[in-house]
C-alpha cells in the first residue's frame, strides 16, 4: 500500500517540475509580446559577407533581388576600336545589348554593312599562233590582241579590251648573254626585273619569293607579284627566265589583279606548253 502511495507522490512531483521547466523557456528568435521584431535575425538572414574560396578574405555578397543590380556591369567596356581602314576581312562586335539581355559573351557576326563586291565580267580568250621573227619563237596567245616588236629582243602582246581598267600585256625577250646562266645568276634577272617593274608607276609593290620551275626545257626560276598603280589601278603579274644556247629568255605576263588565275592557267601556262625555238617545241 506504501508502495502505491509513494508512486503517486513521485507522479505529482515530476509534473509539477515539469511545468515550471516550460514557464522558464524562452525563444531568443521569436519576439514576445509587445516587441518589435529586429532588423535581421541569425535563422533567417542573408550574411552581408561571404568568406573568399582562396582565402580568408571576405569578399561582400551580392543582392540581385533588391532592384538594384544592373546586370550591364558584368559587360567589359574596353573594347579596342578597329579602324575603318583596317576593317577588310576581320569580324565586327555584336552591338550592343539592352541591360535586361547584357551578362553573355558578346558573339561576333558578319559585317552587315560591308559592300558587296561587284563579280567580274567572265573571260574567254580564243587562243591563236603568234610568230616573234626577230626572237625566232612561235608561241599561242589570245587572239585580237596587238602584236608588237618594240626592238630587235622583245616581243609584245597588249589586250585592247577597252573595258578593262588594265591592259594586258605578254612581253617576251631574247638577250644573248657571254655564258650559260645558273640558277643564281636567273635570281638575280628576276629579282633585278622585279625592282624595274616596282619603278614603272607603283605606288605598292608586294613580289612573292623567287622558285625554279621548267621553262623552255630549262632550269627556270620565277616569281609573282601584287601591285596598285599610281592610279589606284590593281595589277598582277608573273615573271619566268630560263637560259638556253646563251641566250637569256625573259616572259612577263601582266594583268588586272582580279583575273590571276585565268591568266596564269590560260594565258600563262598556254605560252609555256606552245612556245617553239627555231621550229622546236620548247616547252616543258
């Protein structure tokens, strides 16, 4: 009976402790009654500062939800200028964004202003045998072009086409010289040819390097180049010699810079295949 009376005992006390414990509780987080809550709480704020991922140095967090981050910022604003002059084949920036789509890469486009070049008339030559008697060649050229022999060692062929802005020309000479010419010796005629051509009325005058190459089934050596007249004209051009008996052969085929490649294929290469000396072939 005893037993029964004191585990009541022991029941009543431990509610009565237990009810003075949840009195004295408090919760530091949540105001009481009649307090205003403070400006930012240890639960639920954001911390002002963010600790650095390579050190100790606190770097402050960024607000994007308070309205005022402009998003143009992340932009870099030095861009380099390019220079109208210098804007041939190079890709232009995208313009500008508005801020709400600023933060991306800027991507490069094509140049929309860019003019568009005009194509270039289509040409055809028919080809025709040419005699050179002084120089005791025949070769093929371009038919209605105008033959002349301007002096006892060279031969010339001009496009009469007035609608070019450059008229095409073949030149071909036959000098004796006192030896048979090496390769070097041919470098320095080139190179020489070169310099004489630069001074007849370029004001840019870009040669490529000299390379062999067989002409009138000789060692040859040969070289191109790229020019702008005084005029603004553009010109091109390719220069071969080749030594042959002791006497030096010169061509040089020119022509307006657009067309290279149909005169070097057709106008060029037609000569090289269809020259004869003294009633021999003497193409490669």
């Amino acid at each position: 009976m005893w037993k029964r009376r004191m585990l009541c005992l022991i029941l009543v006390l431990s509610a009565v402790l237990l009810t003075a414990c949840q009195q004295q509780e408090t919760f530091p987080n949540q105001p009481r009654s009649g307090e205003s809550a403070p400006a930012a709480t240890a639960a639920v704020t954001v911390q002002s500062e963010s600790q650095s991922l390579f050190g100790n140095t606190t770097v402050a967090a960024t607000d994007y939800d308070n309205g005022s981050y402009d998003p143009a910022s992340e932009e870099g604003g030095d861009e380099e200028e390019i220079p109208m002059t210098a804007q041939e084949n190079v890709l232009t920036p995208a313009p500008t964004m508005k801020s709400e789509y600023a933060g991306a890469t800027p991507v490069l486009i094509d140049p929309v202003d860019k003019p568009t070049a005009t194509p270039l008339p289509t040409l055809n030559f028919g080809f025709i045998a040419y005699e050179a008697p002084m120089l005791h060649m025949t070769f093929e050229a371009p038919s209605g072009w105008l033959a002349e022999e301007t002096s006892s060692d060279t031969f010339t062929l001009t496009n009469p086409d007035p609608s070019m802005d450059y008229a095409a020309q073949l030149v071909i000479r036959a000098v004796p010289v006192a030896k048979q010419y090496n390769k070097t010796e041919l470098t320095r005629e080139i190179t020489g040819a070169l310099d004489t051509i630069k001074g007849a009325g370029f004001k840019r005058f870009e040669p490529s390097k000299t390379a062999g190459r067989v002409f009138l089934n000789s060692d040859g050596i040969y070289a191109n180049y790229n020019g702008t007249l005084e005029s603004g004209v553009k010109v091109g051009g390719r220069i071969i010699a080749a030594c042959v008996d002791k006497t030096l052969y010169i061509l040089h085929v020119s022509f307006p810079q657009g067309y290279r490649e149909y005169y070097i294929s057709n106008v060029y290469d037609k000569f090289r295949h269809s020259v004869k000396l003294g009633g021999a072939t003497a193409a490669n």
